[in-house]
C-alpha cells in the first residue's frame, strides 16, 4: 500500500529570463546519425538479395506503409489507442523511433540546463515511477524521477538564465496548487502566489520578461481547508484490531469494543482493560491509507482504572507524533508527544488531539505507560480528517458510528471483486467484462459526504496496472457527476479518461460548485464503462477499476479570469496591482466559464487562444508590448486548442469554421493567420472535427533536403476537399507541406506512411528535435503492394482495402490459408505478363478496390497495362464484389485467377476460378465451375512444359467430375480430368519438383490416411504421402523449393498448439529450421533468394542462400515484421509495414517475372545435363586438335629427313601403264605368296 507524505514547506526564487528555444527542424540523412553525442541509430547490413536474373519483383500484402529494415529501432509497432505516448526521434531514413514509453499523455517538454523535463498525464516513463513529470538526459537516456508532485503537468516553460522550470497543469506539489516551479538545485519552490484555484493550461514569457498564465481559473491560492475541520470519520470498524497485554477478565479483554463507541460508558462489551500494573498497546491495521487531523480518545473510569499517558506511533513509518490539545483542568493550549496525557476526570467523557504535521498512514499503536488505579484501558476511540473521500469499497468508507445522516457510501451494478491495495493507496473493485463491452455492463456510483456548500476541485484515484497485472486489459471510462440539486451547473460534463497508467494516478474531473449533502440530496460521480474497445484491448476481456474520488476545498483570492501575469522580480502579490496588466485585464472582460488553452510570445506581442468571449474579440486574440489588446480580424467563431508560430505565420487549430466576422470562410478547424497582412487564410479546405495539437517537423520528399511541414492530431476522419483535390481520409493525423500548400495525402510520387498522434516537441539542439506522441511510420505510404528493385517503390495504381468479412479478426488477415480466406484484405498475390509484341500486364489479385483509369471502381483484381500508359482497369460486375482472388498463374496469353471467387461470366456460373486473356483484355471461355459446400482456390500452378493447369484448395468437383481437392485442367482440350484418386482434403498450397512430380500441401487425407503434404507421379497418375510427411507437426501452409533441382522443400505450418513451424527437406530427411518463432507468426508464403554477400553456410542453407518468410513473423526480442530473412542461424527482419484499418500490416508473398531464384549476376550456372554436353563438345574439340597438331609434326619430320612425295600427276600414271607388257601384270596373278624370308 502506498502511503503519501507531504513536505510541510519550500522556498520561493524568482525568474529572470528566458532564453527562447530553437526552431530549427532538419531530418539528418546518414547511415549511422545521433543527437547530443549519446542517442545513437545504428544502421542494419543490407540483405543484400540478389534480384537481378528475377526480372520484376512486387510485395503483396494488406498494409499502408512499408519500410525496408535498415535501423535498429524500427518497428510496426502500431500508435497506442490506450491513451499511452512515447518519446519520440526521426531515424535517418525519416522513420520514428520510440525512445522511452509513457503510461499516459506527454503533453509539454523544454529543455532546461541540458534535460529534457517531460510534463504530462503519465505515472511512468521509461519504467521510472515519476508522476506528472520527469526529467531525461539526452547524453545517457537516463531516466530520472521529480518526485513530490501528484496530478498532471500541462505546460513548462524552461528558463535556464534564471535556473527555474515553471510548472503549470492540475496538481499539487508540496503546498502549491496547479502553478509551481522546480528549480537548478533538483527543488521544488512555491509562486508567491501558490498556485491557482483551477488548472493552468499554458506558460509563456511576454517580450517584458513577465511570465503568463493561461488556463481556467479564477483567482490565485490553494485548496483550503473546511470552515468545521475534521468533518470525516476514519473508519475503525473495518479496520484490523489488535492489542498486547490485554486482560484476561470476561468482556473487557477484546480492544474492538471500543470501536464505534461515542457513549463513553464503561461496562462488559464496551470498554477494553489491560492486565494489572501492565503497559499494554492498542493496535488498528487499515486496508487505505490516510492522513488524520485529530485523535478522540474516550478514558475508561471501570473499577477505578484508566489511562494516564500514552504515545501515538503512525504506520509504517514507525514514527512517534506530536499533538496539540487543550487540558480540560486549565483550559491552556498544550503540546505532547510520548506521554500524552489523559484526564481522570468522570465528567471529561473524551478528550481531542489534533495532529502537529499531516502524515500518511495505514495503521497506527497507542502504548499506555502510565494508568490509574490498577490499570490503563478505553472506552473510545475515534480518528478524523478534514479530506473528503468515497471509495468504491464500502468498508472503507465512513462508519455508521459516523454521527452524520449522510456518510460516504458507494453502489454498484455488475460483477465486483474486491483487489488489495498493492502499490495503491487502498483496497478498489475490479470488474472483468467480455468484449465488446456495453456502456452499461457495469456501473459504480460515489456519494461524498459534502459538509457545506462551495467550490470544490473534484479528483478521481486510478490504482496502477502493474500491481495487479491488467494493463493490457484495461481501457477507458466515462465519468459523470451530478453535484448540485439545480441550477446550471447542476451536472458535470462527463468526462472519458483511461486507466492504463501503471502507477496510482488522479484526474481532475471538475472544478465548480458543489452543495452540501442532505437527506433530499446527495452529491455523486457515476463510472461506467466506455462501449466498443475491441480493438484497444487484447484478449477477450476489458477490466475497469474503481477506488475513490475526493473533493477538495477551494479558498482563492478571486478576480481573475483565465489570464494571470507574473513579474518575476515580485516576491509578494498584491490583488489590487491587478488592474495594471493588461493580460489580467484582458481577462477581467472574458465571460463566466471562460477558458485559455495556448499562449504564444514573440518579439512583439503575445497571442492568446481559448474558448472566450470579449469585448469585439472571440476564442482568440494577441496583447503588444504597449498592453493594447490586437484583435486578430475579431478572432474566430469557435474554441481554439493549439497554437504554433512559424515565422510570421500562426497555425490555429481548434473548434471553428469561419472568422467572427465571417470574412473567410473555410477554415474548417484549422486555419493560419498572417501576422504582416493582418489576414486569415485555410489550410486546403481543412478538416471535419476539432484539432486538438499543432506540431511542427520535417519531410524528406524531394530526395535531396527537408522541408518543413505541420503535423495537426484531432477529431478529425477527413480532409476536406479543395480545388483539384477530392475528399481524403485522415484518422485523426494529417500533413501539411508548407512548400507545396497541399495535404500530404494529396501529393503525388513517394510519400512516407504516418498515423497517429504527436502531442508536442522540443529540440534539443540546432539540429535534432524530440517528439512526444504514438506514431506508425513507414518510409513509403503504399496500399497493398509495392515495386521493389534498389528501393522500394508504387506500382501506377491508387488502391483501398475492401472491407473484410464480418467474421474477420484484428492483427494480420494475410495468412494464406483455406481456413482464413474469409478473413483477407488487400492483395494476396500477383503476376507479370510481357509477350512478344511487347505488351506488358501486371495482375493483381486480393480483395480490395482501386481506380480504373476511366474513373471507375474495380474491384479485387485488376490489370496495369505498361504498354497503354499503365492503364488500370479491371472485371466488371460479373464477379462479385465480395470476391477473394488469392492465386494467379500464366499460361501463354491467359491468367488463371482462383480463391473464393463467385460471379457469373457469359452465361457461365463461376465458382472459385475463372480466365482471362491478357493479349485481348477479355474473358475467356470460362472452365465449368467447382462444387462443393465451400469452394475456395487457395493454389494454382502449370505443369512444365505443357498446358495443363492444376488447381489446388477445398472443392468437391469440377464441373460434373469428382475432382475434389486437386484437378486438372487441360487448356488442350478445355476439360477437367481428375490426377489421381487417392487425395482429398483441403489443400494450401502446390509446387513442382519435376516434370512429372508435384507436391501439395494442407490438411489432407491419402486413401482415407491423414497426411499434411503429398506427393503426385503424373506419369503413374498416383498421389501418395510425401516422404518422411509424417514427422511434420501440423498442416503445411506454404511449400518452396530448397535448391536449384527441386528435390529438396522448405515447409511451414500450424502446430497443433496453434504455434509455427518451420522444416526442411534435404532429399532423405525433414530437419527443423532450429530457430524460435513467437506465438503471433503467420507465415503465408516462402521463398529461397540468393544473395550478393555471403553468410557462415549452415546445415540447412548454403552460405549464398537465404529463405524469406512473408506474413507476420513474431521474432522474439524483436516483435513482428511483415517478412523476415533467415540465413541458416538467425532470423532477421526484411520488411516492415503498417496499416490504418489493422493494429499491423502483413505481407502475403513476394511475385516475379522470372523464377530463377538460385541463379545471380555473378553465377551463371545451368542445368546439369547443358554442362555435361558442353564438356562433351570441348573434348572432342580438344582430341581434333591433338591429332592436327600430331600430323603437322609428322610431315615436318619428314620433310626435314628429306622424304620427297611420290608424282601423283595423271600424265605420269599413264605414261607408266603404258610400258609395262600385259602378260607380266597377268603373269603376277598367278604367283602364291611369299614365303618367310630366310637369313
């Protein structure tokens, strides 16, 4: 249990000046950058993929905004919707990085003698426990706590010259309310002043070097206390009661008799008795913590005995405390401390003590050491303090001993539990709700004990999340009151708060009139629940919280309103030098209710925004340095929220329309004034709902330096549209580009990916600025797919994701599986088609919407023709709009489409698959539909070398053939036939090992067997179980294959824990990938890549070779990313992306014009059969040479040993004949062979 301790006293410095901060806002565009030496981006090797023999390459998938990995710190963390902020810095590819996270709002920062001071609504950063504020080194990215103050910082105005921080918000800090200031030496030190009575919403310094502060409030001072002080009653009676040394004789030895006791009569049942002659001690042990103003002690007389001194020891502070009282025998004003004495007196039924100092406590023991008679004892005791407090805990609350018709009490609707303290101050109620939660699925009400009628600042306590471990199941709730029996103010607009702070917090609810509580009337606060939440809070239930809300007493010097100015060289103030500020001035003239929300100071005036109404001057106006009031065109006609000043020009934001005088119309929210023509001018046409933040920053959008832009965070859904510029969805962020005069949304070519909120922001430096806020950034803004080459970039096609089913669940909708088919967004896959005419088509199949080029809407698969400048077109209405296409594939001219695909194509019913004719652009006879009770094409892919189409997924048949799971169609002869008759079940996905072979994967079933990947011979026409198929853990999800021969697979799929896993096939056994995945991975596709720079080789990859996984890959110490890199040892993350409609993005698979994945630029290997012909061809060329060469040499040689060749002309041979006689060539036909020679 927390218990507070109060310093009962600070001292007061003055300010002197202040030095104005930086504005400068560069995006700094290095491999490795930092700020203030200490906060360091390191830059993440390339993947270095080698995609130069693939031809094209596209990502599909259902994000907004993408980012190649490059620096630790990039996450897809999404921004926070439970009311959390982070502490914010640009990578150098422009990208946010979360530094620090904060359970709540950061609000307000500046930079004070090197710190970064936060201000906020938070109770944490960083893991630090530092209520409302806390102090960052940017040299350490320390953390370090500012303790003693309780409530939230709204403004800080940082002045180094004269060594103080002023602190404006609604809290309280040692003896000042809402107005402080910290100073140099680490100390808190009241205003002269001590504050306000109600909370300050901005600081700035006047070119005077006075100090202004703005907020909604109506006179200096603090809280007070009661005109009847110790009006509230601690209750004992609940409280754990304890005693030593207590006698032993019959109703007199348990110390709870004299609990609720205020009769002051001793007997059986009602006093408490020591034994004789024996110091003894009273003990009570509370369940809340509370700071008690007086102690009423009831003296037994029983037989004589009774108490003479004791001493109070407070818990667990263990500490001995004074008081004051009067002695009923002289009347006098005396103090005590260990041996307080008690009266003997019968007529003195009690005596009062009040406390000296006001400490906290959760128990207390009163020690007698002295007695009269034979003995010491009680009759009574009682505990009061001037707070006043309902918990929710009824136990807790005033006793019904309390003496008041009307105690604190609590009520409740739903289903209750009592949670203990903790950390917290006391015992609260939990309520565990199924989602999606209802407004009234619970409800408490709080009713105070009001003991007079008056100004009240009303403060509602949240436990902290942490000691009870619900902070990812708790949200928001709406807190209403009603306070008065009549009357305007009768109720409290209903404020709705969060309550993921992970430390005890309080808000402020309200400041107003409260009446006393009465038998006809009693005051209360009501929480409910806030409906919906689904997508704030993980898992199936949202808890709420309740604990106690208190009300404190205003006491105020009173004549101001909303405005104050400070000289800091005052050390008093004097309520009748009001009249000579004109800010105070100014003020005086606003009507009742009035509030300032931004004050903004430059050379020369002060501007000053608000929801106020003044003499010829509404919501906002600036004050010179001759104290004239500047009217600013008679302001606006509605509330202003936030300011920010860039120059000449003052960006506005706020609640508004129009000037007060009407004089410029359109500015919708938003708005800029110009001091130097004394004129307002829009923002494009602005947006639909309040601005609440105006934050300035930089954009790289050129490439070659950054400009500045206007980040504006609000209520807002839209920008509105103007001049050429159509309407444009903005969920509460939008981007102005000063340079352009355009919305972000709105410009063409690379853009980045931003949504969120960004609250404030400080620089820290000439150069480097922070930001406080939740933001999702992507490098590229991009819908669904992208190109990717060196970088990433748009394909020429403006899409928007169709909404899912109903039945679709958050987080990642890319797991391309049959089961989750109902559940996918954005594109899933994609094809690149060229033929010889040099015609181009990019298909893209999902389940989205996009712009033709006509200016129609085409619905989930469309085509971009590169040869009809990227024309965009797509089906018609004879495929349903509620289609999902989740995969192509080319043969010759035509595409084949499948997923859960229905419509009807000339005539033709289509079920699951249709074709189309790229040469043409139009349908072609479409393949007779498949049946079944589901039908759903989740793979597709051509036979080599030949026409036949095989179709994967959960069908039944083909047209009238039995053909379920797996068919064939032959473009040959437009028929189905049936591969096989073994298989059935439902199938995810399909590749080629060979001609002949094909693989498929999913939960199927081979001759009545279970198997989750089978193998096809279509020369036997035979399906049976992959090899060594039984050691995979669940259903295969997605196939690819390991190496250039295809004999060797990656696999993955669902484990029956629903978990992830990941296989290899290396040609005889399945081995395990050996990484660990996290729980959320959803991997819808995989694929080998061959890479540039070589990594350590691995059982399982080549040291040229790594796999990519696409989907949501949960890698542990890192969180998701939408595709990862695995290299044989580690998983890295590839890809990053973001989205507007999901907490994450996802990638589906990444597609190409040409499959060679196992070859590079700098590997020009080729089949083995080409090698063996081509070692073949240059032997035998080696051999014709060697026997050239052989002859040359020979007639050399002989010709040098002087061999003449023999005449071969025709005139010779003739010659001869003709004198050899003809009977010697008969003569020798006739002779036998020769003998062997003889020697």
């Amino acid at each position: 249990m927390r218990i507070s301790l109060r310093p009962s006293s600070a001292t007061t410095m003055t300010a002197r000046t202040h030095v104005p901060m930086s504005s400068s806002w560069l995006l700094v565009l290095t491999s490795l950058a930092s700020f203030s030496r200490a906060i360091t981006f390191n830059s993440i090797p390339d993947a270095s993929l080698d995609t130069s023999q693939l031809g094209r390459v596209g990502i599909a998938g259902d994000f907004s905004g993408i980012s190649l990995y490059q620096y630790e710190g990039q996450t897809e963390q999404p921004s926070n919707t439970n009311g959390s902020e982070q502490l914010l810095a640009r990578l150098p590819n422009g990208a946010f990085q979360s530094l620090l996270e904060a359970d709540a709002s950061i609000q307000t920062m500046c930079v004070f003698q090197g710190q970064v001071i936060l201000g906020g609504n938070f109770t944490s950063l960083g893991g630090v426990q530092s209520p409302g504020i806390a102090s960052f080194d940017p040299d350490t990215s320390k953390v370090t706590q500012i303790a003693n103050l309780s409530g939230q910082v709204n403004s800080l105005l940082c002045d180094d010259s004269a060594g103080k921080v002023y602190v404006g918000g609604s809290f309280r800090a040692v003896d000042s309310t809402n107005a402080i200031t910290w100073l140099a030496s680490k100390a808190w030190a009241s205003l002269p002043f001590a504050g306000f009575n109600g909370p300050v919403t901005s600081i700035a310094k006047a070119p005077s070097g006075n100090i202004i502060f703005g907020g909604s409030f109506t006179g200096l001072g603090n809280t007070s206390t009661p005109s009847t002080p110790d009006g509230q009653v601690i209750n004992l009676s609940t409280a754990t009661i304890e005693a030593d040394q207590s006698t032993s004789a019959a109703g007199f030895s348990d110390p709870s008799n004299i609990v609720c006791q205020t009769g002051g009569v001793d007997g059986a049942g009602s006093t408490w008795l020591l034994e004789d002659s024996t110091p003894g001690a009273f003990r009570a042990t509370f369940n809340v913590g509370f700071e008690p103003t007086k102690l009423r002690l009831y003296n037994t007389h029983q037989d004589g005995r009774g108490t003479k001194t004791w001493r109070f020891t407070a818990q667990p502070i263990n500490g001995i405390l004074n008081f004051t009282y009067i002695d009923p025998a002289t009347n006098q004003n005396l103090t005590c401390t260990s041996e307080c004495p008690l009266s003997d007196d019968p007529s003195v039924k009690f005596q009062d003590f009040h406390f000296v100092n006001t400490i906290g406590m959760n128990g207390f023991r009163i020690d007698v050491s002295a007695w009269y008679g034979n003995g010491g004892g009680l009759d009574g005791i009682q505990l009061f303090q001037n707070d006043i407090f309902a918990y929710a805990v009824n136990d807790l609350n005033e006793p019904s001993c309390a003496n008041t018709t009307t105690p604190s009490k609590a009520t409740t609707t739903g289903t209750w539990t009592v949670t203990p303290s903790g950390q917290s101050n006391s015992q609260y109620l939990s309520a565990r709700l199924p989602k999606p939660v209802d407004a009234d699925a619970a409800s408490v009400v709080l009713y105070p004990d009001i003991k007079e009628s008056g100004e009240y600042i009303i403060k509602l306590y949240t436990p902290g999340c942490l000691q009870d471990n619900t902070c990812l199941s708790r949200g928001q709730v709406s807190v209403s009151g009603t306070l008065s029996s009549s009357g305007v103010n009768q109720t409290m607009p209903t404020k709705v708060l969060f309550q993921t702070n992970e430390f005890e917090k309080y808000d402020q609810l309200h400041i107003g009139s409260v009446d006393a509580s009465s038998d006809s009337f009693r005051p209360s606060i009501t929480m409910t629940p806030v409906a919906g939440q689904s997508d704030s809070i993980p898992g199936d239930d949202f808890v709420m919280v309740a604990q106690r809300v208190g009300f404190e007493l205003i006491n105020s010097t009173g004549g101001l309103n909303s405005l104050f100015e400070y000289d800091p060289s005052q050390t008093s103030i004097n309520s009748s030098d009001f009249s000579t500020s004109a800010f105070i001035k100014f003020g005086s003239t606003f009507t009742s209710n009035s509030a300032v929300a931004s004050l903004v100071a430059t050379n020369d005036r002060t501007f000053v925004g608000g929801n106020f109404t003044a003499d010829n001057v509404r919501n906002i106006a600036a004050i010179d340095n001759d104290g004239q009031t500047v009217p600013l065109d008679g302001g606006l006609n509605g509330e202003v929220m936030s300011m920010y000043l860039s120059q000449d020009q003052l960006f506005v934001g706020g609640r508004f329309n129009n000037t007060q005088n009407g004089s410029t119309s359109g500015l919708a929210n938003v708005a800029v004034y110009d001091s130097s023509s004394n004129e307002w001018t829009p923002l494009g046409a602005g947006v639909d709902g309040a601005v609440a933040s105006i934050v300035p920053s930089t954009l790289n959008l050129s490439g070659s330096a950054a400009e500045d832009v206007i980040t504006l965070t609000g209520d807002f859904t839209q920008l509105l549209a103007f001049g050429d510029n159509t309407a444009a969805e903005a969920k509460g962020f939008a981007v102005w580009v000063k340079s352009r005069s355009n919305w972000l949304q709105n410009l063409d070519g690379p853009i980045p990916f931003l949504a969120g909120i960004l609250s404030t922001s400080v620089a820290v430096s000439d150069n480097e600025t922070l930001y406080a806020g939740s933001v999702s950034s992507q490098v590229l803004r991009a819908s669904g797919t992208v190109t990717l080459s060196e970088e990433l970039g748009n394909f020429p096609i403006k899409i928007q994701p169709a909404s899912t089913s109903t039945n679709s669940t958050s987080g990642s909708t890319q797991h391309a599986s049959v089961a989750n088919s109902t559940t996918v967004a954005g594109v899933v896959t994609g094809a690149f088609y060229e033929d010889d005419n040099g015609k181009n088509v990019t298909v893209l199949g999902g389940h989205f919407a996009a712009s033709a080029s006509n200016g129609s809407t085409i619905h989930n698969l469309a085509f971009i023709d590169g040869a009809d400048s990227n024309a965009v077109t797509g089906l018609g209405t004879e495929i349903s709009e509620d289609s999902v296409f989740l995969a192509l594939t080319l043969q010759g001219n035509n595409v084949f489409a499948g997923g859960r695909v229905n419509g009807t194509i000339q005539g033709s019913t289509i079920n699951g698959l249709l074709s189309y004719n790229l040469a043409s652009m139009s349908f072609n006879a479409q393949p007779p539909a498949l049946g079944g009770s589901n039908v759903v094409v989740s793979s597709i892919t051509l036979r080599p070398n030949s026409g036949d189409i095989y179709v994967g997924g959960t069908f039944d048949k083909a047209g009238s053939l039995p053909c379920p799971s797996v068919c064939l169609f032959s473009t040959d002869s437009s028929q189905w036939n049936r591969p096989g008759f073994e298989l059935d079940g439902d199938v995810n996905d399909m590749m080629w090992s060979t001609d002949t072979v094909l693989y498929a994967g999913g939960n199927l079933t081979i001759s009545n067997s279970g198997a989750f990947l089978a193998s096809y011979d279509a020369s036997s026409s035979h399906w049976s179980e992959f090899p060594g198929a039984s050691d995979l853990p669940g259903p295969v999800t997605a196939l690819t294959p390991a190496n250039r021969e295809r004999n060797q697979v990656w696999a993955t799929g669902t484990q029956p824990d629903g978990s992830t896993y990941l296989m290899k096939y290396d040609g005889s056994t399945w081995k395990s990938a050996g990484v660990e995945l996290g729980a959320r991975t959803q991997i819808s596709s995989l694929q080998m890549f061959t890479v540039n720079d070589a990594h350590d080789s691995s059982d399982t990859l080549d040291s040229n070779q790594v796999l990519m996984m696409t989907g949501s890959v949960d890698i542990p110490g890192f969180g998701t990313a939408s595709s990862a890199i695995f290299n044989g040892t580690t998983v890295q993350p590839y890809a990053l992306t973001s989205s507007t409609d999901s907490p994450t993005g996802s990638i589906s698979r990444v597609f190409v014009q040409h499959e060679n994945f196992f070859t590079s630029a700098g590997n020009t290997d080729m089949p083995l059969v080409f090698v063996a012909l081509i070692g073949l061809a240059i032997s035998l060329g080696v051999m014709v040479l060697i026997v050239l060469a052989g002859l040359a040499l020979d007639r050399y040689r002989k010709k040098r040993e002087g061999y003449i060749p023999a005449p071969t002309s025709m005139f010779d041979r003739g010659s001869g004949m003709q004198r050899i006689p003809p009977h010697e060539l008969l003569q020798s036909l006739g002779q036998g062979r020769p003998g062997a020679p003889h020697v």
